[in-house]
C-alpha cells in the first residue's frame, strides 16, 4: 500500500472527522473533579491540544495548559487530568510524560495510534481514543483535533457532536476554502523561498503556529510567529526598512484596540512595500479556524512543491531520532 500523500490528505480531510464521530465514546470525566488540565503532545501530535486550549479558555473554569516536554509541572497531582497525544504512540518525550503522571497519581486520557501509548492506556485501564494509521503525523490534524474538541466539549459539560458535524459537511466540499488558499499564494508565489512570519491575536496563536510547523516541515522554510498586542512592544522596532520576509496576518477581530494595532502595523509593512496577505476571517470559531488551517496547510504543500522540496521526507528529523537512540 502506497504512503498517503499531503494531497490525499487534504482532499479527503473530511474523512477525518467522520472517523472522530463514529469512533468516539464517552469518558465520563467532569471539570469539576480537577484543579487543572494539562495536554501533552509534541508536533502534528502536539497542535491540536494547543488549538484546543486556547478554543476553550473562555469556557474552562480551571487552567489547562499545554506541554511539549519530557516532564510535568509541579503542581501536577491527583487533582490534575492528563491528556496525552501521540500519532505513532511512541514519542519519547510523551512517553516520558505519561510515566510522570503515574508516578504523581494523575487521572489519563490517550490518544494514539498505535505504539506504546496504547498500550499503557489498555494495561492501566484509562480511557483511549483511536487514530487511523497510514499517515503522516502532520496529515492527522483532524483526528486529533477533532477528537480533543470532543474531550473537552464533553469534560465540561458539553456536547462537541454537532459543531464536529458542521466542520465535516463544511470539508465535504471544500472548493471555497481551495480557492482562498490559492488567491493567498498567489501573493506569495514569487517570493516563496522567504521566511515566514504569520502576525496574529491571541485567538489564532496556535493557527499560526501551525502554519509555520507546516512550512518548516513540509516546504522546508523558516516560519516564525508574532502575537499581538505583545509584539508591538518589541517586534514592530524591527520594521525601519523592507524585509525579505511574506507576512501572513491572523485576527479573529474581537478585541478593538487589537483590531487597530493591525491596522497600524498593517500600514507601516505596506509603505515599505512588504508582502503580506491578511487573510480573511471574522471570528475565532473551531470551524473557521478548521477553515483557516485547511487553506494554510495547502500553502505550505504548493510552497513545498514551487521550491522543489520533498513534503513526504523528514530526514534531519530522522538523523536526530537516530542520534538520541545512540545515546541510550
């Protein structure tokens, strides 16, 4: 069987979430029987708790954070549900997550593929969600996403079903959102082998992040990302001149004095002819940042393919994991 392509991917993105939906089950867990959420999870495994927190921190009565590491906070007890990601189930550094947890008595949630994530989650008993194998880790954005939406949804209170449901009917034709990819790179076309920078409110952070993943890994590019209204403490006294840098602009729009922060940096990146494209949201729902992810993930992949870069191969990636399994 032949490796699934990014293209693949993307075109039947809708299968994802249908998976989520018939693959999910309850877990029984209350926000009221925690002090604090934390998520785990490195890389395409790592996002979408990352998307997830910051969807659902107006709604959470208690912390959640997100961690990309070998180890948990301190304050990681028995009061504290872990939830742990990883596409192949053997990512060391969440792994070494999992055992921590143990050891500090936290209550587990897992999801993974395969590998020996699963299978700690069957020995202990904890609660489990499947992913579909064949992917590329970075393809799985709606597995996991989708299935943290549902955890989440659930551990407070909700039901994630039906907002799961209008994403999927949304990427059973997903024309429209193909077609604002493409007017978006073709501001970026001819200047494609520069940096990335993708300017954005607190809202789109983890968007953006994922974005700049996306064109580090598959278009093998430098990506990096600027929060506003932090950055306009600091990073706009770097814009006295023209940079050889495509910016890409994120706002959901909801705070005024935000709103006009963009406006001015907007202005001062135009009158020195920098590119940028803003691209065109309203609102930080889970479905337009699904929406956004989707045509940035395209970009990332025509990028890949302008610049003559093997999206499927990741081997600075693989020379690492070799160098480290050296030196167990």
């Amino acid at each position: 069987m032949s490796a699934i392509t990014h293209e693949q991917s993307l075109e039947q993105f809708h299968e994802q979430l249908a998976y989520v939906l018939a693959n999910y089950h309850s877990h029984g867990k209350h926000i009221s029987n925690y002090h604090n959420v934390v998520i785990g999870g490195l890389g395409g495994s790592g996002i979408g708790g990352r998307i997830a927190r910051l969807a659902f921190l107006q709604q959470s009565p208690v912390p959640v954070e997100v961690f990309s590491e070998y180890g948990l906070p301190a304050y990681a007890n028995e009061k504290t549900l872990v939830i742990l990601c990883s596409y192949s189930g053997n990512t060391e550094e969440t792994l070494s997550m999992f055992a921590q947890a143990k050891a500090k008595g936290c209550d587990m949630i897992c999801v993974a593929a395969s590998g020996k994530l699963k299978d700690l989650a069957a020995e202990h008993g904890l609660a489990y969600y499947s992913v579909a194998l064949g992917y590329q880790p970075r393809m799985t954005l709606g597995f996991g996403l989708g299935t943290l939406v549902m955890i989440m949804g659930e551990l407070l209170g909700g039901d994630s079903t039906a907002l799961i449901q209008e994403v999927e009917h949304m990427f059973q034709n997903s024309a429209s959102i193909v077609e604002k990819a493409r007017a978006m790179y073709s501001v970026y076309k001819p200047t494609i082998a520069n940096k990335f920078v993708v300017v954005c409110d607190l809202p789109y952070e983890a968007v953006a992040i994922r974005f700049c993943q996306q064109i580090q890994e598959n278009a093998k590019g430098e990506a990096f990302v600027s929060v506003l209204p932090e950055a306009n403490h600091n990073m706009i006294e770097s814009y006295y001149e023209k940079h050889d840098t495509n910016f890409l602009f994120l706002n959901s729009g909801t705070n005024p004095r935000v709103n006009a922060r963009f406006e001015f940096l907007h202005g001062v990146l135009t009158k020195l002819g920098n590119v940028i494209y803003q691209y065109p949201v309203s609102d930080a729902s889970i479905k337009t940042q699904f929406e956004v992810i989707h045509a940035t993930d395209w970009v990332s992949i025509w990028a890949s393919n302008d610049k003559g870069a093997d999206n499927m191969q990741v081997g600075i990636i693989m020379q690492l994991k070799g160098h480290l399994e050296g030196l167990k």
